[in-house]
C-alpha cells in the first residue's frame, strides 16, 4: 500500500478535526439534561440524552487525536445512524427542510466517519505512531 501524501495527511487531519468539532458541540448542547429533564420528555430518551453526552466527547477525542479512528468512527456512525432515525422518524423531519435543518448534516457527518473508516486516520495519529517500528 502506498504512503499518503502530505496533503491527504492534512486533508485527514483536517476531516478528523472538523468531526471531532461537531461532536464536542453536540454533546455540549445535552450536558443541561444532568441537571434539569424537560418537560413530558421520556425517562429512556432522557437516559440516551445522558449517554450521549459522554459517549459523544470520547468518540470525539479518540477521532481528533487518531487513536482507534476506525473503532471511534464506527462509534459515531451508530450514533449518527440513531440521529437520522430519531429526526425522520420520531420528529418527522426531512432530508431538507425550508425552515430549517434536515437530516441531510448527519449524513454529511457520518459520510466523513465513513472516509475515516475507509482510510484510516493518516500519519498525523496516533494510531499511525504506534504502527511504526
């Protein structure tokens, strides 16, 4: 197999970064659900909010510093597979929508997970400095 360039190193890294970004974003959006429930909200979607909000972070750091991309990537796939369902099926919401978001962010999102499962996470890695002899 041949060694990645320079420049698909950056552009891996870079994917890792911006993925890595959205996570810690949205698990920071859930962390209010610790202290205080919504009202009428489910106790199992009250604990999968709760969950989420750790799960999110550790996929996040393992994807940003390449340390088990592969695994964290098929990780945040689940989560983001769960997020489709939930917005097209629980809340009725489309790809797109006039008014705002669809579900058409999360397929962007786990698209990048697939391309980091794909390929891995490039030299810039951890898992990359472990490989090396």
């Amino acid at each position: 197999m041949r060694a990645y360039s320079t420049f698909q190193n950056a552009c891996l890294f870079f994917l890792r970064l911006v993925i890595a970004v959205i996570f810690y974003v949205a698990a920071y959006f859930k962390f209010p659900f610790w202290t205080h429930a919504p009202e009428g909200i489910s106790p199992f979607l009250l604990f999968t909010t709760k969950l989420l909000s750790i799960a999110e972070p550790l996929g996040a750091t393992a994807v940003l510093l390449g340390w088990l991309t592969r695994w964290a990537a098929v990780g945040l796939i689940i989560i983001l597979i769960g997020a489709i369902y939930v917005s097209q099926f629980v809340y009725g919401i489309n790809f797109v929508m006039p008014t705002g978001p669809g579900w058409d962010f999360p397929l962007m999102v786990m698209t990048g997970c697939f391309v980091l499962l794909a390929f891995g996470p490039g030299r810039w890695s951890i898992d990359q400095r472990k490989t090396k002899p």
